[in-house]
C-alpha cells in the first residue's frame, strides 16, 4: 500500500472520530464556547506534533538528544449517551471560569434518541449534569460528575429511576 495512502486514511479516520456534535448545542453561547474548546485543543496537537517531529529531526541531523515535552492535556472528550426513545434535554453547569469570568457551562443540549453527544470538556473539572425527557427543568435529575473519572455518560431512564429512589 502506498504511504499516501496510509496517511489519507490515518487522517480520515481521526478527523471521522474527533468529530464533535454541535447540532445538539441549541444554546449559542455553548455552541461557541465548544468550538472555542475544539479549537484550542487543535492547536495545543498541531503544536505537539510539529514540535516532536522537529525534534526527531534535530535528532538525527546533529546526531544529539534533544528532548521535547509535549503539553499537559487539558481537554478530554466526554460522550452523552442517549438510549431511550425519548430526547434527552442537559445542561452541564460548574464553578469553573472558561474565559472573561464566564462559567464553562453547557446549556441546552438536545440529544435525540438512540444518539451520542461527544463534548470536549477541560480536564479535572466538577459540573452539575441536569437531564430529563421534558423541556421542564423542574422535572430535571442532577448528577455529580468530574471530567476526569468519566469517559462516557449513560442517560438512560434506569438512572433516572435510580435518582428518583434515592
């Protein structure tokens, strides 16, 4: 197979599984603060891989060790699963600041049925997950999650059940 190939295919299939899911951000505010998170993160891994490509270069051309440290991670992509046959309706609020004192709150996220809602969160951070299958955030159930013990989140109407037992 030809490295070009490989290569197109290789970019393809990350640029398939990094995709994010901004239809399902109704809230335009949350839709910009995602693309602002997806963006940064973008450049934070173009920086990382042009910097170690150019050490591996340095490497080799001056037959010498130089070592580059890529960047601490700072976002991680959560995925919002929706099994039910009903759509879930979430808002993901914190304490913590994204930029100009603003919250990196979640608002309005309208996940059909049967979908996957995949966000780029920061790393290490508490929210408050409000969900339920009406528009009426009375009837909301709250979660407590930190972004760095959860990969994905199952909202389905079992754990609703179980929060309305507790």
């Amino acid at each position: 197979m030809e490295t070009k190939t490989i290569v197109a295919a290789l970019f393809l299939s990350g640029f398939a599984f990094s995709c994010n899911t901004y239809e399902y951000i109704h809230d335009e505010t949350s839709r910009n603060r995602q693309k602002e998170i997806h963006s940064s993160r973008a450049g934070n891994v173009t920086f990382d891989v042009m910097g170690c490509m150019s050490s591996a270069f340095l490497t080799a051309l001056l037959d010498t060790e130089i070592g580059f440290e890529p960047s601490e991670k700072v976002y991680k992509r959560i995925k919002l699963i929706n099994p039910s046959a009903d759509t879930m309706y979430v808002n993901m609020l914190t304490d913590a600041n994204w930029k100009n004192e603003e919250y990196c709150d979640f608002n309005d996220v309208r996940i059909p049925p049967g979908k996957t809602c995949k966000l780029l969160v920061p790393i290490g951070i508490n929210y408050n997950l409000y969900f339920g299958n009406t528009e009426n955030p009375e009837n909301d159930k709250k979660i407590e999650v930190n972004t760095a013990t959860f990969k994905k989140i199952n909202l389905t109407p079992e754990l609703i059940k179980k929060l309305e037992g507790e």
